[in-house]
C-alpha cells in the first residue's frame, strides 16, 4: 500500500486529468456476430514533470532521491508497485517516522509532479544492546553463574544529513572484550555504489569440552580452576566492501576480510563425547595465523518498516570464501527467508527459515554457534561467547554434545499483536511471541554420532522460543524478551549421558 492518505489522492488526480499513455492501443470495433467483451480498466500514466520533497530538514534532498528511482521525463504508473516499494525503502533507510506519497497535476495536461512527504526521526540510535550472566554447570547439568557481561553499539546513521553511517562498540566479559568502529557510505563519492568499512580487535577466550574435560594449559593463566579447556586467543582485522542495487528492492554486496589471529591452545585436551572420551577440536591454528576471505551477498527487501515489520519479504544469500594467503580455507554458504503478513484484524504473523553450510576448516569464531539459534542462551555479543553452558535439549537429542557447528538450520513462527502506536519517543509497541526448531551439527554428527545415543536422539534438533515486547523507540529498536531470562535461572536436564 501506498498508504491511505496517499491512494485517495491519487485516486482523486486519475479522475482529474486525462492519462498521457494508454497501456495498449484501443482495441478494434467487434463485428457484430461477436459477443461484447467485459470492459477493462485502462492503466493511467503521467509524465512525471518532477519530484517535490517535503519535511527533511536534516536529510540531504539528494540522500532522499538516492531512494527513488523515478525521475523527471518517467511515465509514472499510479499503480506501479514500485511505488509502495519506494515508500517502503524510505522507511527502510531508518530516517524517517512516516512517508507519504501523493501527486499533483502539472503544468500542462498529462503531467504530475510526484510529492515525498517525511517525518524525520532520530538517527543516533543503540543498534545492539547485551547484558546478562554467564553461567557454568556442573556435570549435573545445574546452571552456576559466574560473571555478569555487558555490550553496547551505537551508531548515527545518518551524519550531518548526508546518509552516511558512522557507528562503533564496545563488549565486556570476564577476561575478554571486543571493539568495533564500523563506516558505511550508501552513495560513495556521490555514485551508485556504496563503501564500507569495519575495523575490529577481540582479545577473548572460549571454552571446549562437554564432559569430563582433561586438558593441560600451561600458557594460559585462570584465575579459577574451570571444567573446560580454555582458548585465548587476539583477533586484529578489517572488513571493506561495496555494494550496488539491482533494483528497487535488491541488491548485491561484496566484501573483503583481512586479520591477523594469536591464539594460545592447550597442549592436550580431551573429553567425554557420548560415552567415549576423545581428543577436543579446537578449531584454530595455535599461534599466528591468518584469516583471508570474500563475501558476496545478494538481497532482496520489500519490508514496510526496518523493525516492527508488517508486511514483506527478506531474503538473502551469501558465500565466504577463504582465498589463496589465508591460514584456513574453507567456504560458508548461508540462505535467510523472512515472510510476515499483516492479518485483517491487524496483528502479524512471521515466518522465518535459515539454512548454513561450512566446507573446509574454518575458525570456531566463523562457525555456527548453537546460542546464536537458541532463545535459551545468550547469543555472542561482537563474537564473543562468554556463557560456557551446553544447550537446553528439551527434546533429549545429542545437540547437547554441540557447542560449535559445520552446518546449522532453523524454522520459526512468530505472532505479533500491536499495543501501541505513536509519533512521540516511542513509535510503537507490539506484544509476540515465538516457536520454531533449529539444529546445529559438525560433520561427525553425521560420520560418526556420539556413541550413547540411539533412534531420534542422534538427530541434533531441539526446540526454542521466546515470549515479550517489542518496542520501536527515538533510540532505536528494543525487544524485552523473557526466555534469556529463563535459561539463565533455570536447571538444566539433568545428568549427562
């Protein structure tokens, strides 16, 4: 939809005026043995004569028009989908509150001016905010917290008016943190192609091991004796890309990764996988080494609103690809659809479904990590994971055997019902909640499954869903969920195998 202001004003000009074109030539006479023919609705079109921008004080009239493909001289199509899709894409961008679309006649008969109204909105906005604790167990399977983490990126979107992103974060945990600054120029140099740039530095550990970890670590100082093997590990690097649209709604990325990685391994490791104990996987070269990869993404995006999403479609594809001067080669392959659906009563439904794929030997930090799929465990916070608990497997499957993946699915529904919407410092407020499944295996969970498992259990599948508020604010998108919350405090299932 164009929006329902704007439809009736452009209803009410397709009265008005008379169209410039036609889609077809007036169809001949019919004989008169023939029967009539049901009468269509002639498609109306304008010569677009120009485009008026209203209410961006603070946005760059040039940065607004990088959004619309329509240009002076165009047959402008009152039902064009394009139409809503570059209503959408404006709202897309984060700038604006509202956008309207409406015409008005033009100078001489035929022609239209094309009116984009906005409502500007704040653009230093928290794009990612994380705070909680991370816990331990103990081979009972209880959860025994240890130390509380903390991470914050902000960014202003839209510098000065000109478009451009400027952004940067910051994360704490025990023993780690992480820095990101990130640039990202949509129209570089005034072009169609877009520059980015993202510089970061993790000095961070990870842990290993299921059950019963054997490990010796003489590097490596602890401050506490700890059931896990432990990998410290520094990362120093940085991402430049470009991209380019292919059209109103799609476009294509391509990056460029380059980091220098010292990583401390211990010496020996072992644990208890199923029922055997084996040697742990630690999946990073000890020492230095290097990490050299391309991506390339193509996306497609008819979303109505960046965050409380109504209406449209997601859908993306990616491959990272470690090239020739990197220590680790390998390919990733990743696919994300993401439907919702307005319902007549005015509540949304939201489907979702990834799928990822790793061949080679990638690093554990490139790997699927089962928190980023589980509502019951805190996500990794600008690619740390401090929470050192297995997954919840509520289903009893040996997904608990799983902490890093070569390969990672899942399907979720969402419901959503709205509770408010405003203009002020809070755009609108959506109550939802959430189900689906997800897996997360290495290749072994196929060649050879943890010994101890038998029937469905050696499927590595287990469920997840979440329950609370989604808030669209002044300072960006917020969501007040519950199951964090849940898996924080509760014990886990018992025993392992």
């Amino acid at each position: 939809m164009i929006g329902a202001r704007s439809l009736v004003r452009l209803s009410a000009l397709a009265a008005l005026a008379m169209p410039a074109v036609a889609s077809a030539a007036d169809p001949p006479s019919p004989s008169a043995t023939a029967p009539p023919e049901a009468p269509q609705r002639a498609r109306i079109r304008y010569t677009l004569e120009g485009i008026e921008l209203r209410g961006n004080v603070r946005t760059a009239g040039r940065v607004v028009l990088r959004y619309v493909k329509f240009r002076a001289g165009d047959l402008l199509d009152v039902d064009d989908p394009e139409l809503e899709l570059t209503r959408y894409r404006l709202l897309g961008t984060g700038f604006f509150a509202q956008v309207d679309l409406s015409l008005r006649k033009g100078s001489r008969r035929g022609a239209a001016v094309l009116i984009i109204e906005v409502v500007e909105r704040n653009t230093l906005v928290v794009q990612n905010l994380w705070a909680g604790v991370a816990a331990d167990e103990d081979t009972a399977g209880n959860a025994r917290p240890l130390s509380a983490f903390l991470g914050v990126q902000v960014a202003e979107t839209n510098l000065a008016g000109t478009g451009i992103t400027l952004g940067a974060g910051v994360a704490l945990a025990a023993d780690q943190y992480a820095l990101r600054t990130s640039f990202v120029d949509p129209s570089f140099v005034g072009t169609g192609w877009s520059a980015a740039l993202t510089v970061l530095y993790n000095d961070a550990r990870d842990f290993f091991g299921n059950r019963d970890v054997l490990f010796e670590a003489p590097l490596i100082a602890q401050r506490e004796v700890t059931d896990y093997a432990v990998v410290a590990y520094r990362r120093f690097g940085a991402t430049i890309g470009t991209g380019h649209d292919l059209g109103v709604s799609s476009s294509f990325a391509l990056d460029y990764h380059l980091e220098q990685i010292d990583a401390t391994v211990p010496v020996a490791a072992s644990h208890m996988r199923g029922l055997s104990r084996e040697p742990i996987d630690f999946s990073i070269r000890p020492g230095r080494s290097v990490l050299s990869t391309v991506r390339g993404a193509l996306t497609y995006d008819t979303r109505d609103a960046p965050f409380l999403t109504a209406r449209g479609t997601l859908a993306q594809a990616s491959v990272t690809i470690g090239i020739p001067g990197s220590d680790y080669s390998f390919q990733k392959f990743e696919a994300t659809l993401r439907r919702w659906w307005r319902l007549p009563w005015r509540h949304v439904v939201r489907f979702d479904a990834y799928a990822g794929a790793i061949a080679g030997d990638a690093p554990f930090f490139e790997q699927f990590y089962v928190g980023d799929f589980t509502d019951l465990l805190p996500d990794r916070l600008l690619a740390l994971a401090p929470d050192r608990r297995q997954p919840p497997n509520l289903l009893g499957t040996d997904i608990i055997e799983v902490r890093y993946g070569d390969f990672a699915a899942k399907i979720e529904g969402e419901y959503r019902i709205p509770l408010y919407t405003g203009r002020e410092s809070v755009y609108g407020v959506d109550l939802f909640a959430s189900a689906g499944f997800y897996s997360v295996a290495t290749r072994r969970e196929f060649t050879d499954p943890p010994t101890g498992y038998r029937g469905w259990s050696r499927l590595p599948v287990d469920v997840t869903g979440n329950i609370g508020l989604r808030l669209d604010t002044k300072l960006g998108g917020v969501t007040l969920a519950f199951s964090n919350v849940f898996g924080l405090v509760a014990a886990r299932n018992g025993e392992r195998k």
